[in-house]
C-alpha cells in the first residue's frame, strides 16, 4: 500500500483549515452586515417617520398660533377706536346717531378654533412626538393667554353690551368704560407675541415656511369653502321646492 495516498501533508490540512476558517469569517461579516443595514436601515426610515411627523405636528400648531394672534391683533385696536369715537361725540353730540352704530360694530371678536389646542394637549403621544419642553410650555401658555383674552375681553365687553344696552343713549355711549379692557388686551397681546416667536426660535421656523403652510392650508380650506357654499344651495333649492309644493296642495285643497 503507498504511504503517500494515506497520510495527508501537514501543510496541506492547515491550509485547508485557513480555508475553512476564511469562508467562516466571510459567511460571518456577510451576516453581520446585512442584519446591520437591515436594522439600521429600519432606523433611519423610523427617524426620519418621527422628525416627519414633529415637522407637522409643529407646523401645525405655529399655523393656530399664527392666526389667533393675528384675530387678536385685528381685535385690539378696535377698543382705542371705539375710545376715540367716544371723543368725538362728546367734543360734538350731534355725531352721536351715527357714530353709535360704528361703535356696536367695533366690539372685538377671538376668531379661532380649539381643533389643533385639542390635539396638542390631550395627547401624551403628540406631546413625546414634538419632544421639546419648553416649547410645550410655551403653546400651553399661549392658549392660556388666548382663553383669557376671549373670556375677559371680548366676551366681557359683549355681556355687557347685552345686559346694559349703552348706545341707545347718548348717556350710556360716553360712559361705557373701555379704558381697562383696553390695557389687559395690550398685555396679553405683548405675552402672546413673545411666546409666539420663542415657539419659532425654538423650533426654527421661518417666516418663509409659515407662510408656505399658510398659503397650503387656506388652500385645503377652500375646498371646504366651496363645499359649504354647495351645501348652502343645495338647502336653498329644497327649501324653495318644498316651498312650492306646500303651495301647490294649498291650490289642489290637499292640506
């Protein structure tokens, strides 16, 4: 029997081994790399999902804040205006059937709604999504101060308007006091403004995207316009026809 058939060369077995283990080693990395982009690859779509939906939540609510502030900015001149309307009635009374009704149509109104607050505060989850403190405190603070304005000053002036009818007389116009609603309305409005541009600061928004978002959304509330303008004819064509059809069985006796 020929020994050299038998007995395999040392040298021979340990390059098999190197081989072996070379292929291992491979196999190994090869592994280890695919899981990595797999699970890496699954986080960075999950980051960029999260920073997605921060960017919308934020963007959501730096739109409410931006359109309550501008109705509060609307609202606030109107009670120095009324203020001087009431000067120049006194300095001439014979002002006072006409500028009385300028007066009634100067009391402020707080155009907004509560949809977005709802959303932002109720929920823990929106609340971790955004995951900044202070810039939550601060909308917390702003919807505070929005409540307040609408509460104290134009709800206010509005009971008391009902409760004491003051422009039927000359009287009652020049001694509706408007000089404390007046001073709160510039305070809250100066709180406002601040928590307003620390809230874009913070979550560096610019007056550029505002204003993108701006024009996107009074787009999609067009639609919701026309909609409404749709429904309203729709109601004002079965009205009519109903209208017509009562007529018509009054004629035929059938009521």
């Amino acid at each position: 029997m020929n020994n050299d058939k038998l007995h395999t060369p040392i040298f021979v077995k340990k390059g098999r081994r190197r081989v072996m283990m070379k292929q291992f080693l491979l196999s190994l990395l090869a592994t280890t790399v695919s899981i990595a982009l797999t699970f890496g690859t699954a986080a960075v779509i999950d980051h960029h999902k999260k920073q997605s939906e921060k960017r919308e939540i934020v963007m959501m609510v730096m739109y409410d804040m931006y359109r309550s502030l501008q109705s509060a900015e609307t609202a606030d001149p109107m009670l120095r205006q009324s203020m001087q309307y009431q000067l120049k009635i006194a300095a001439d009374t014979s002002l006072y059937k006409t500028m009385r009704y300028q007066i009634i149509h100067l009391v402020p109104k707080l155009d907004y709604t509560e949809t977005a607050e709802r959303i932002f505060s109720t929920s823990i989850e929106t609340i971790n999504t955004v995951g900044n403190v202070l810039f939550t405190e601060n909308v917390a603070e702003f919807y505070q101060a929005r409540k307040l304005y609408k509460t104290a000053i134009c709800d206010s002036i509005a009971n008391r308007i009902s409760l004491e009818m003051p422009f039927r007389t000359l009287k009652g116009t020049l001694n509706f006091d408007y000089s404390w609603d007046a001073l709160l309305s510039g305070e809250i409005l100066i709180g406002m403004r601040q928590l307003f541009v620390q809230c874009k600061q913070m979550m560096n928004i610019s007056d550029e995207e505002l204003e993108a978002y701006r024009r996107e959304r009074e787009q999609m509330d067009k639609g919701l316009s026309d909609d409404e303008e749709t429904m309203n004819s729709i109601w004002n064509e079965v009205n009519r026809l109903q209208e017509e059809i009562g007529a018509a069985r009054e004629k035929l006796n059938l009521e």
